[in-house]
C-alpha cells in the first residue's frame, strides 16, 4: 500500500471514529431532560421546600427506572433559596442562563416565585407546580405559568364560610409582610366580606421570624376576635398560636395551606385543638384513593416512609410535570414544552383531577378543610 493510500484510509479512519464519538456525545448529551428548581432548602422554612421536593423526587426516580421520557432522564437541578427572594432571583438566573434547562419546576413560596417571574416572561418558560396559590401566578392569559394547586382566593372562601358556619362574627389576621402576607390578606377580606365576618385588626410580621410579641400584643391583648387568621409559614403561625394560648386566647386558628400541615402540627406538638388548616390535596393518609396509594409506593421506593401533604403535593406536581414533557414535540425546547403542558387535557390522576389547555393553567380547584377536634 502506497503511503498517499495508508494517509487518505487514516484520515477515513479518524473521520469515522469521530463521528462515533460526535453520535455519542450527542446521545449522552439528550439522555437527560433538565429542569430547573429553586426552594427552601434551609432555614425556618426548610420543612416546605425539602419534603415538597422529596415527592417530586420520588416520583422522578420512579419514572427514571422505567425508562424516563422516551429513553430520557429527567434531571431535577435544585438550588437552595432559603425562602428568601434575593437568593431564589439568583437561582433563577444561574438557572436559566442553563440552555439545557427546559423547563422551572417547583418553586416554593410567592416572594420567591415572584422574583422568578420577570426572568419567566423574558425567556418565555414553563414555569409548573409553585408550592403558592398566589394571584400573581394566575394572571389571566399568562402563557407561561401552569399552576397545579388551586388559589388562596379559593382556600379564602373555603375558610371563611367554615369560620360564618362556627359563628365567628370578628376576625383579625396576622400576615407576613410581603407579597405572600398582603395576597392572604387581600384574599381573606373579600372572603370576609362575602359571608359578613368583620376584621377587626391586623398585624404584619417579618418572613421566616418567631419574634411575635408585638403581633400578639396587637391582636390578643389590645384587640378582641371571634378568631384569628394567619398567613405565614410553620415556624412563625406554631410561635404565634403558642402566644396567643399563653394569653388566654380561646377562640380558632385559621390559616392556608402555604402553613405546612404536618410541620405545623410538629411545632405546636401535636396541640393542634381549634386550629383548622386549608389544604390543596386529598389526605397523604388515605390510600384508598389511587393516586395517594401510587404516591405512597414511589416514597417507600425511595426509602421514605413519611408520607405528609407537602411531599404529595411535590409528587402531584411532579406527575403534572412529566405530562408536559411527554406532550411535547421533540427536541424539547422551552417553546415546546408550553405547548406540551397545554396539550395535558382533562385528566384524573387517580382521585385528584387536573385540567390544562391553551386558555387553563390552573389545574386543580380541590380543597379541604383539616380541623382537629
């Protein structure tokens, strides 16, 4: 073999060899469908964005050993905020400066979904299941948002014909001193207004803070109700309530479902009387509904016993999110997994209902009201 022959089937050899590597490269690089997510990983509110995510995970690894999406393993890159929205508007950022990033999935809180909102519309992504019922997320014709819970106004109404039926006459509210806070309150006043509850006074305090004095001062003590109404996390409703008690409050506790049932009920240490709390799920107790049993199992499998409504919540959303991704035209792009989620139709996941399409983003409008006795 002349030398000009051993160079040309080298370089044929090279070039094939090549594009091997470039086929390969190229498989392992769609192997994975990457969602982005900023939560409450740490600090008091931790509770909400580590179980939320903890039913989305199961379910993810669930849906990965079958095969994922069309051979695809969807990819979760979660980033801690803290529940704070400086950190959950850097998370987003780094997020979406991601090219491989489809989709926002899961973000826990409406100061912090809020601060993700500009950065949404400006690089026209799905942004699926916020842990918030929050109006901000229900703007109409917002083509961006796909909601999977039902809104606060909602829970609002649902808990203030709950307080009209047990004879509450007055009201005063503590709420967070942010967009959260002032959208619970908001809520709870037409709410109010609708069923004939007067409020009496409110209170604002400071995210992620159990330093209530003040609070209980202004509501308790130099102000009388019927009952009280709290729009805050865990931490700070359990500190609140715990007050009030100490100050010979007898009457209800009513909050959202943003609380967190079961870290709320861990707080007070399972004193929970006159509490009624707002939820957005069917009970993570009750397995003779299909879709609590299918939860129940994906935590087992990935070696969780603790089944609460935050994680079925994150398991419910996460299902919604594999929907999109299935619906949408490959290759997935930002652009075709929002028309993928709105291509979800009408469908009962096993007991809890969902419905999307081109005009409906809000998913789900189940509520329930939980009260111990």
């Amino acid at each position: 073999m002349t030398y000009t022959k051993r160079f040309w089937r080298f370089r044929l050899i090279v070039g094939l060899m090549a594009c091997v590597a470039g086929v390969a490269f190229s498989r392992a690089h769609a192997a994975e469908i990457h969602i982005g997510s900023s939560a409450a990983l740490s600090g008091p509110a931790a509770a909400l964005g580590s179980r939320y995510h903890a039913g989305a995970k199961a379910y993810f690894a669930q849906l990965n050993q079958k095969g994922g999406i069309a051979g695809n393993k969807v990819v979760v890159d979660l980033l801690d905020d803290g529940y704070e929205p400086a950190r959950a508007e850097a998370n987003t950022k780094q997020l979406l400066d991601d090219s491989r990033v489809v989709a926002l999935f899961g973000y826990v809180g409406t100061p912090t979904s809020n601060v993700a909102l500009p950065y949404v519309r400006r690089e026209k992504i799905a942004f699926v299941g916020a842990f918030s019922g929050a109006d901000i997320l229900r703007e109409p014709g917002d083509p961006y948002v796909f909601n999977v819970r039902a809104s606060y106004g909602e829970e609002a109404m649902q808990l203030a014909s709950a307080m009209k039926a047990a004879g509450v006459k007055t009201l005063n509210v503590l709420f967070q001193f942010d967009s959260f806070g002032r959208t619970g309150l908001d809520a709870m006043k037409k709410a109010c207004e609708r069923v004939g509850i007067a409020i009496v006074a409110t209170a604002p305090v400071v995210r992620n803070s159990t330093d209530v004095s003040r609070d209980v001062e202004a509501l308790v003590t130099k102000s009388s109700s019927d009952a009280i109404f709290m729009v805050s996390a865990y931490g700070t409703v359990a500190a609140f309530i715990d007050k009030a008690r100490e100050k010979g409050f007898k009457g209800g506790f009513y909050t959202l479902s943003f609380v967190g049932l079961e870290p709320l009920r861990a707080a007070l240490v399972g004193h929970m009387k006159g509490v009624t709390v707002a939820q957005v799920v069917p009970s993570a107790q009750d397995a003779s509904r299909a879709v609590v049993a299918s939860y129940q199992a994906a935590m087992r499998d990935s070696g969780d016993k603790k089944f609460d409504s935050i994680s079925l919540e994150g398991y419910l959303s996460a299902r919604v999110m594999a929907d999109g991704l299935k619906n949408a035209k490959v290759p997935l792009t930002r652009d075709t997994v929002i028309k993928g989620m709105e291509a979800i139709g009408d469908v009962d996941l096993g007991g809890f209902r969902v419905r999307f399409g081109p005009n409906q983003h809000n998913g789900s409008t189940l509520i329930e009201l939980v009260s111990d006795k």
